[in-house]
C-alpha cells in the first residue's frame, strides 16, 4: 500500500479546525497591520532561490527539491516564501506602488530535511514581506505583528531573540574578526563547520553541536562591530520595540540560515525545546532586490510555521470542536419514498441546511443507527405513510421524541430550530 511520502503529513479532517482558527487569525491580523495577500507558484527557476538564500546555505546545498521539466528548465519546489514574493514585486512593477508594499502568504515549502518531530519535508508558512523601506519601526512593525499574532492564538510562553548582523559595509571587518578568532580552532570545529569557516564564517555562529557551541559563545560579537549607521538602526528598533511593550532577548549567535539577511535578524522560540522548533523568524533583507536585478529597495519580513503553531497550541491544551454534524438525516422506506428523499434533500441543501442522505438499501433502524451516526440533530423519516398522508416524520435525536409535520411545514420549522 502506498504512504504519504516521509516527511508530508496528511491533513485529516479532525485537524482543519486548527488550520482554520489559524488562517483566521492570519485574516485578522494582516487585516490589522494593513498586509495584502500574494499567492505565487509552488515552484520557480532553481536560480531564483540559489541567488537568494546563497550557495553556501543549508537549504541550497541540501535541501532543494530540484528538478528538469520536460523542456530542460532546471526548477525547484518552493524551500522558502520571500524570493518568490520579490519575484512577483519586480515582475508586476509593484516599485510603483507607495512604499512599504505589504504582501502575506499562505503557502507550502518544501526542504528536504531529515524528518523528526516538528520538521517536515513538506510544512506551510505564513509569511509577511514589507518591501521599500529601511525605517527600523518598520522593522519593529514587522515584529510587532508577529507578535500580536501568536498572541491573538492563545500561544503563550514565546522569547523574542534578536540581533543585529550589520551591512554590506560592516559585515566585512566582522567576518574578518571571526575567522581570526576561529583560526585557533578549526582543528576542534565539526565537518560542516570546517567547512563554513572557508565558504560562510558567520554560520559557524549558529551551529548545533555541543563542541561547536563552546566555541562559538565566546566568538566575537557582531554587535560590536556594527557601523554607526547599523548601530543606530538597531538601538531605534529596540527603542521601538519598548514602546510596543515587546520584550526582546539579545542573542548575539543568532545569524539565521539564509544568507540575504542584512541588519535585524529574530526568531521567536517557545519555552519547552531544543532550537529545531524555533515557531518564526526573519528580518531585513536590504540587498535581496537588487541582487534579483531591482533598484535598491530595502525590506524586511518574517515567516512562522503552521505546524508548529499547532503543535504549541495542542500541548497548551487547546481543544477545537471537529467539524459540525449535518443538521438533518434523511431516512426512507421504499423506492417511491427514495424519490422523495432525494428531492427533499436537495431543496434542504438549495435553503442552506445541511442534510445527509442514507444511501443504498438498509432497514429502518439500520437506517436509525446510521443518524445517529452522523450525528445529525433531526433525522426526517419517510415511508409510503408519509407519502400518502404529505407528511414526514421528524425525529428530534437528543430527545428520541418524534412527530409527523406536514411535508410543506418541513423548511419553516426546521429553520426556527437551526441556527444559519
Ligand atoms: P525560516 O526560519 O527558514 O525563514 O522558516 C520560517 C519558519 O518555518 C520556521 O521558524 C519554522 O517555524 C518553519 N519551518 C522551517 N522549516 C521547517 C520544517 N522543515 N518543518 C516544519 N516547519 C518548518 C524563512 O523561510 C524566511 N523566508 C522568513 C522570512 C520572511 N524572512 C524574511 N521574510
């Protein structure tokens, strides 16, 4: 028998209720901070995401799900929202639009990552990219949002992480600063990091193994050397952040995985694990526009995943009602009556009243235990009685008390009693 492939995860109906009062809050909250929906392709030119997230990151080097067409064009399945999004900006021309143009997606990633709890190969994010400006309230907007968004779910217990990786003109002597320090202790670095020290110094920062970590808490720090323009860009986001009353931990080994982040970079992490279940990230991304072929636009985003999401809210102990039972059952006797039922249901449904149909030969009280089963509020009887008398029998299920209504009473009453 087949299987969802590793790492996907069917979404069954008993879990839709938490995917809605998510995407319920996404509605409420983007609504809020004044974000437009965008949806883009689920796969774009392999080149589009190697350009951004840079060749030397996890997600290029590992995790892409690459692949030929049939014409030859190399494509890949989306591994992140914000490319695709400042594709679609420069490719409709939306530099035109008053800046900060604010675009939120709900969409599919694909990485292909090593399965474990929390990590899929295929999640969904909800994303939010501000592009055309370097305000850092935008920046502290931007997590603002994210904010009052996990607080709007009920999720408790979150940390804001944050720090400043600095720009195109402090970056280079601070690189050059970790790679003098790391010089002392390649020998003791692990296979990737050996490698990052070479191709990408600033992820050593933010490596998982236990030894690689001892080295690097007592690296330099980035904050240190920030130019004057970054400093004071990063001391106004913090002074943005107290006045919002968002309290935000410094981290100075935060750097993230995607290279294109430039300035403020954040994570929100829950209180009870390891860093793999870090709920939402992001940060600036002043160079990604022009690095995809846009005049200078500095921006700024962040992305959460929704499984995650759920996953925190289910250990809080949020329970949400399964999806609501049809109101009516409709059981017949008799092929004549069947006529009747069919019709009846579909002028019940045409009236916006949720009515299920028995299907098949069955019993009477086969067919009794089958409303039950549906859990329907009434269960409307028909039988050669009813069809001779333009009657129906309506049976309320909580009571197991039944009478007979006139056939033409049926719509009227069942309104009174069901909500719309
Ligand atoms: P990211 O941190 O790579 O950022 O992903 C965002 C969120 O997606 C993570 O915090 C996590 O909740 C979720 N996530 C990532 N990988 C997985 C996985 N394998 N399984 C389940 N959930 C996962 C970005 O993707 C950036 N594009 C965010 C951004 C937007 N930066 C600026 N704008």
């Amino acid at each position: 028998m087949y299987q969802a492939p590793r790492g996907t995860a069917d979404i069954l109906p008993v879990e839709q209720p938490y995917w809605r009062y998510v995407e319920r809050a996404i509605e409420e909250i983007t609504r809020r901070y004044g974000y437009r929906r965008i949806d883009t392709p689920v796969f774009e030119e392999t080149g589009l995401f190697r350009r951004s997230a840079g060749d030397y990151t996890d997600i290029v080097q590992k995790e892409m799900y690459t692949f030929e067409d049939r014409g030859g064009v190399s494509l890949t399945l989306k591994p992140e929202g914000t490319p695709a999004v400042c594709r679609a900006y420069l490719e409709h021309g939306m530099h035109n639009l008053p800046p900060p143009v604010k675009l939120y997606y709900i969409s599919p990633i694909f990485r292909y990552d090593r399965p474990q709890a929390g990590r899929y190969r295929q999640h969904h994010q909800f994303g939010a990219e501000a592009i055309g400006s370097a305000d850092p309230a935008l920046d502290a907007e931007v997590i603002d949002m994210a904010w009052q968004f996990y607080r709007l779910l009920g999720l408790s217990g979150l940390t804001l992480e944050l720090n400043s990786i600095g720009c195109k003109t402090c970056r280079p002597g601070y690189l050059a600063a970790l790679k003098d320090y790391y010089c002392a202790h390649v020998a003791r670095l692990c296979a990737d990091c050996k490698a990052r020290f070479e191709k990408n110094p600033l992820r050593l920062l933010d490596c998982k193994e236990p030894s690689c970590q001892e080295i690097a808490d007592n690296a330099p720090r980035g904050l240190e050397h920030l130019c004057p323009d970054c400093s004071a860009h990063f001391a106004a986001l913090q002074k943005y952040l107290a006045v919002l009353g968002i309290p935000a931990t410094l981290n100075h080994r935060l750097v993230r995985g995607l290279d294109y982040y430039t300035r403020t970079v954040f994570e929100f992490q829950p209180s009870f694990e390891g860093r793999q279940s870090t709920i939402g990230g992001g940060g600036r991304y002043d160079d990604l526009i022009v690095e995809l072929g846009g005049r200078p636009t500095p921006a700024c985003g962040f992305a959460t995943g929704i499984e995650r999401i759920i996953i925190n809210l289910k250990r809080q102990g949020l329970e949400l009602p399964p999806p609501p039972a049809p109101a009516v059952f409709i059981a017949f006797i008799g092929e004549a009556a069947k006529e009747a039922a069919v019709r009846l249901a579909g002028e019940l449904r045409r009236e916006g009243i949720p009515a299920a149909l028995g299907f098949g030969e069955r019993s009477l009280k086969g067919r009794m235990r089958e409303a039950d089963a549906s859990g329907a509020r009434y269960a409307v009887i028909i039988g050669d009685e009813e069809l001779a008398g333009g009657t129906v029998t309506l049976r309320d299920m909580r009571s197991a008390t039944q009478e007979k209504v006139p056939a033409a009473a049926l719509i009227p009453r069942l309104r009174r009693d069901i909500p719309a």
